[in-house]
C-alpha cells in the first residue's frame, strides 16, 4: 500500500543534468525513485557485498557503467546511501563529465560528505529534499493517527507503529550519529538527545541543556547541527525585519523532522483533541506541512517565528513577514487567542494573517482567517497562502 502512495515530488532532469536527493531514512526515496525511474540501473550501497566491494575498489562503478549497454545508460543511475562511499564522487564526477552520464545521488545526509571534502560534483547536481508524507498525499487524513504515528510512510500505514517508532529513534542515533563518526562522546550526545526532546518546540536554551548533558555550551550547539546536517530537524529563527529591544531576536526553536518521532522521545500519546500536548503536536505537524510545501512547490521562503519579550508569540512568519501564522489546538478561538496576531499586524502590516485550530467552519475575524487545521493546508497546497 505505501509503494502506491502518490508523492508530491517530482525530478526531471533535462539531458546532462544530476541531481541529489536528500531525506531521512524510511521517507520513502528509495521507493520513489524505483517508480519513477524503472528501468534505471540502481546501486544500493545499504547492500553490504557491494558497499565493501566498493570501499575498496571504487574504480569499479566506472569500469562497471562503461560495460553497460548504451540504451541503459539513457536513464540517470541511482546510487543510493552514496554517502557511505564518499570516493565514489570522483568516479561520478569522471562519467559525467568525460560520458555525459547522468546519476541521482540518493543518501540521509550530507555531511560525512562535507566534513570530509567529498567531491560534491561542483554543482552539476541539483538538489531534492523528500520530506515525510505530507496531507495532500494522503486521502481522508486522520489527525490524531498522524500525530501519534508521524507521517514516515511505514509508522503512518503500520499497526504496531509504537515498537517500531522507538526502534527507528534508537536506530537513527546509532546508523545516523555514532556509525557515521559525527560525534564521539556517545553518552553526552544521548543525554542531549533526551534532553532536546522535552525543551523541543520552545526557545532553545544552549547553557541548560549543556547542564542537563554535562557538557559545554558551544557543544551542544554542535549537536543541534548535526541533527540539522543530517535532516533530522529544523532550527526555526526568529523573525527580525528590523531592530527592535522587546523582540527576541537570539533564540531559536527546534523542531524534529516528523512529529511522531518528536512523540517517541518524549513517550507522548493523544487521545483526544484537545489539551496542551494536542496543541504543541498540532502546531509542530503544521510546520512540517510547511517546510515540505517550501520544498515541493520550489518557493524557498523563509519560515520564522516572532516573539516579544512580554510573551506576545506568533508560531510562523513566511516569507519577509508576507503571512504570519498562529497555531490553536482548540475549538473555540475568543480574542485573547488574537492578541498576538493583532500585535504583529499592527507592528509588521503582513498580507495574510491566519489563526489555525480545531474550529468547526471558517470565519473572518476583521482581518484575521479563522480556519480549521484542514482547511488551511488545503489552502496551503493549492497556493492560496503564499506563492
């Protein structure tokens, strides 16, 4: 059932064009790339007989490819999991330059690549994100199913999603962090992963966590990079169009890249509709709505969010302070809830202002669109909130 799951992503590449394609494991690159590309030839260095093959003797994807027969080498070669064999790139680099091949480079992150001076192709490969699924690929969407399960394709569609939630977390920290060497301190990294956990969401403290894990400062704001480098999260700055002493313009918030793995670490479960963690959840599974509509639709607008030092918060600003977005997991919205878009509205002028939340119908309140949760994304994906 997953494997016919419509995606909202789309590579196609013109005659001599490569591209990277970068997600978190099990969003479903490789199924993707299998449907959209079936008669390519694929090289999956998850394989352990070929990734030690070619560890050691990476000449061999070239010499292999050349023997190739030309009517196979119209379509782009996939190498997935590329990073496991950085010197692979300079084989690629040579076929593409010297064959005009043309290759899709499919991996969890790029930076062993970097950190390594990997050969990245100098851009001769455009780059693709694939995001966990997203609302509009999925028909009749349960709300309180994709915050608790997520939205990785096998935890959103699988019975006994809560074993394999925790085992995935487990297996992202040691496959994603320790294998790949991005970090030495293995302890102090998990108690960071615990502690990110619970502050996830909030305005990001470096000092406390650094205290909660028993290392510095400067460290920890590492580890919040690496868990960005390798697209298991999102630092959300805020928003600061100008220069202004009672607006928090330092401190960012963190967001894990889906929210069903934000639930596990935390060991979080939604019952119902309402209620506080309902609300952080609703508000997280929006942004990552969000983020991936930025991706598909290639519009590549700044998400922020917008805090006074009063308290005064609106959850997102996109763009240059284009829409601003506040989040509610209740079903009632009454004008204290509207405080904070007034302020922004008053101060900023944005052309779209909206409230999100678990209201029955849409309303206009001055110049504010109340909205249900699915009436926004619908909105969203059809362009009507920015373009």
């Amino acid at each position: 059932m997953i494997q016919t799951m419509p995606r909202l992503l789309k590579i196609k590449l013109p005659k001599g064009q490569s591209a990277f394609l970068w997600g978190p494991r099990k969003t479903g690159k490789t199924t993707f790339l299998r449907a959209a590309f079936p008669d390519s030839l694929s090289y999956d260095l998850l394989q352990t007989d070929l990734f030690l093959e070619l560890v050691k003797r990476p000449f061999l994807l070239r010499e292999q490819l050349l023997a190739a027969a030309p009517k196979q080498l119209k379509k782009p070669v996939i190498i997935d999991e590329v990073q496991k064999v950085p010197q692979l790139l300079d084989e690629i680099h040579w076929l593409i330059e010297n064959r005009g091949l043309r290759f899709i480079l499919c991996g969890s992150s790029a930076r062993k690549l970097k950190r390594g001076k990997a050969n990245l192709l100098g851009g001769r490969a455009w780059r693709y994100e694939m995001h966990p699924l997203v609302s509009a690929e999925v028909a009749d969407l349960d709300l309180l199913r994709s915050l608790n399960r997520g939205m990785i394709p096998v935890h959103f569609m699988q019975e006994e999603y809560r074993k394999s939630l925790q085992a995935y977390v487990r297996d992202y920290l040691k496959e994603e962090v320790f294998d790949e060497g991005l970090t030495r301190n293995i302890p102090a990294f998990s108690r960071f992963f615990d502690a990110m956990g619970y502050s996830h969401g909030e305005l990001t403290n470096y000092a406390d966590i650094a205290r909660d894990c028993g290392v510095d400062a400067k460290t920890v704001k590492e580890y919040y990079q690496i868990l960005v480098d390798t697209l298991l999260g999102t630092m959300i700055e805020p928003y600061k169009k100008r220069q202004d002493r009672n607006v928090i313009i330092r401190a960012g918030k963190f967001y894990l890249f889906d929210v069903g793995v934000a639930g596990a670490i935390t060991h979080r479960q939604i019952p119902q509709e309402k209620g506080e963690q309902f609300g952080r959840a609703l508000e997280h599974f929006i942004l990552m709505e969000i983020l991936a509509h930025r991706v598909y639709r290639e519009l590549n607008y700044d998400v922020n969010f917008w805090r006074t030092k009063s308290g005064l918060e609106v959850d997102f600003i996109l763009g240059q302070g284009e829409v601003a977005i506040e989040i509610k997991g209740t079903s009632r919205i009454d004008n204290a809830d509207l405080r904070p878009l007034r302020a922004f509205i008053q101060e900023y002028s944005p052309a779209r202002a909206f409230v999100v939340c678990n209201e029955r119908a849409p309303r206009m309140h001055e110049d504010i669109c109340i909205l249900p949760w699915r009436g926004f994304l619908r909105k969203l994906w059809n362009g009507e909130v920015i373009s």
